[in-house]
C-alpha cells in the first residue's frame, strides 16, 4: 500500500525549510515533489535601489557564499558601467573567494557526515572551519557577512604582515585538511555508506544542467573559473576537479579535494600583492546606464548576475540565478527509488542553500 508523507519543511538534515512530499511503498519512494519558497524575501526587487548599498544587500541573500555574490553583483554593476577594477583588488577578491570556498567545503562536508551519524567528524569538520572564519575576521573585519566589496574595488588591503599570516594559515590549513581527508577517504564505514547512493549519471547530469561539485562528481567537468575566467583566475590557471561515479561519494570526494585547489590558489595569489600596486578602489566612476550580465564559481555552481542601470545612483533591475536554483531539479530523479532512509544524505550531498534557492 502506498503511503504519502512530508519529508520537511522542517528536518534535522537541513538547516533551512524545504520541503519533499513523498510517496512510498513500504522503504522505497516512488515520487518525489519538491517544493521550496519558504525563504522567499523579495531581494531582487529590494536590488532596485543605490548600487553601492546593493553590494551588501547581495551578501544577505546567502551567508555561506557572501564573498561570491557581493563579487558576482559588483562586477555586473561594473560591466554596466565599463568600469575595471585596481590589480590588488582583484587579488584581493580571489584570495577572499577561495578562503569562502575552503569554509563552505567544510561547511558542507561536516553537514554531510553528520547526516551519517559522524559526530566527531562532522565537529572536526566545524573546528577547522572556525580557523578560516578567524582569518576572514582579520582581513575584512567580519566573520559571515564580509563588507570588503563595493562597485569598483576593496575596502580593506591586505599589508606585508598580513601577507604573512595567510601564509601561515595556508599551512595550518594543508595539514589539519590532509588529516580530515585520510579520515573520510580511508574510512571503510563511511565509503559503504555513501558509494551507490544517489547516482546521477553524467547524461542526466547534462540534461539537468546541473553544476558545481554534483555535476563535477558525475564527470562533468564544468568550473566558470577555468571555462570563463573572472578578477584573477585567467592568470591563475584553474583545471576542474572531477569524479566518475556520481553518487554521494563522489560529491563529496570532489569537495575534499577542492579544499586543496583553494589552498593553493591563495598560496598563488599572495606574492602577486607585492607588484600590484597600492590602489584598491578605482578612482573615477560614472552612472550605471547599460545592461551586463556575469557568473562566479560559487562553492556550489556557478552562480548568475544580471544587472541594468538607467544612468541613476538605483539600479533598474538585479537579476539572480543561484546555484542551488540550477541544482534543485536533480533531488527528484535521485530520490525517486532510493530508501527513505537515503533521502537526506542524498539531498545534504548537494549542498543546498535554500535562501540561494528561494532569495
């Protein structure tokens, strides 16, 4: 007998409201329907007001992936205006991009074993993760919601000394890393769990159009830093990390392995601030009047902006497309057949952020 029940919109699993109406028969689910929106706080709209206020206003729409939507924002602003950025800043923009993308890696790599049953992981995953908030606290000043960007460069530089103290964490952060992933790769238990679980095909991937590390972990090998470089990644050559199985294994092995990818991008981009010159904001600016439209490489995908100015100090329209937006669609396909009791570790290897989702 088929029976009906409310996967959410409040679960332990998530940390936000979504909600999964399933079908079942006995364990198996044989539909799924997704419904979201419980975030929904009308930001586009908000969006059509001063263009500098909007740079903060882009962090509040997710506080994992600040960094990567103020940046996203600014440069469609700037597209609009013609206007290009100091070299230091766009250092400064790619070393804080990277730091974002190592704490949501943790974020949603402890999320992950949590949803298993590794509490001592899922802690050790969070202790590291406070490291990398510290440092953010140091060069910006703030934790979660930054504040460092604004249309035309940075607010805060990065010194000698400071320099310096990335170094030292590039370190630290190698080292408790290396550790994380022994445990995780080398774990028996953890790799039975996972391996076979929510497979997403790489067809179904491409037909979804899914992105960031679920469609990496199905042999897709999508990364906007490598096939539409942004601020420094031109220079910086990034080559998309990829797995072939699909499943939550590879999902998460994708993001265990990018911790190290940012590593060594900040690693890169620290010497480059010694011949980037002092300016870090563009000193002449003019009135957003055209239309332009950008995408970064989130933690989870890739991640659209779309800005139009009407020659005003308001912007005429702001238009987002998130990463978790694109990734929604692939939970239904994947659930549909597997266990009740896979639904949630299925859904947390996305990484959702339903206030992306919903904005």
């Amino acid at each position: 007998m088929k029976t009906t029940i409310q996967f959410g919109p409040q679960h332990p699993v998530w940390v936000e409201p979504l909600r999964l109406k399933l079908t079942m028969d006995g364990e198996i689910v044989k539909d799924c329907e997704l419904e979201a929106g419980f975030c929904h706080r009308g930001l586009e709209k908000k969006f059509e007001w001063d263009y500098n206020k909007g740079a903060y206003l882009s962090e509040r729409i997710c506080g994992i992936c600040t960094q990567h939507h103020s940046t996203c924002y600014c440069t469609a602003v700037e597209g609009t205006m013609g206007l290009e950025i100091p070299r230091r800043a766009a250092v400064i923009r790619t070393i804080m991009l990277e730091l974002e993308r190592l704490h949501s890696h943790l974020l949603a790599i402890g999320l992950t074993l949590e949803s298993i049953g590794f509490e001592n992981l899922f802690m050790l995953c969070f202790r590291n993760r406070e490291i990398v908030l510290d440092m953010f606290e140091r060069t910006t000043g703030n934790r979660v919601l930054h504040g460092i960007n604004i249309v035309g460069g940075v607010i805060r530089n990065i010194g000698p000394e400071m320099a310096k103290e990335l170094e030292d964490f590039c370190d630290i952060m190698e080292k408790r890393c290396l550790d994380l992933k022994d445990m995780i790769l080398k774990s028996y238990t953890i790799r039975e769990r996972m391996q076979g679980v929510g497979v997403m095909s790489e067809q179904l991937a491409r037909d979804l159009c899914v992105v960031g590390p679920v469609a990496r972990g199905s042999n897709v090998p999508y990364d906007i830093r490598a096939v539409a470089p942004y601020v420094l990644y031109n220079e910086i050559k990034v080559k998309p990390i990829v797995e072939t199985s699909g499943d939550c294994w590879a999902r998460s092995v994708v993001r265990v392995r990018e911790l190290f990818q940012s590593i060594d991008i900040i690693r890169q981009c620290i010497p480059l601030l010694a011949d980037a010159g002092e300016d870090i904001f563009a000193k002449s600016k003019t009135l957003p009047e055209k239309e332009y439209f950008t995408r970064v490489e989130a933690p989870r995908g890739e991640l659209f902006y779309y800005a139009k100015g009407k020659k005003s100090k308001e912007m005429d329209r702001i238009k987002v497309r998130t990463s978790t937006y694109g990734n929604g669609p692939g939970f239904v396909p994947l659930i549909k057949g597997s266990h009740l009791a896979d639904v949630g570790l299925i859904t947390i290897t996305f990484d959702p952020c339903i206030g992306c989702f919903d904005r």
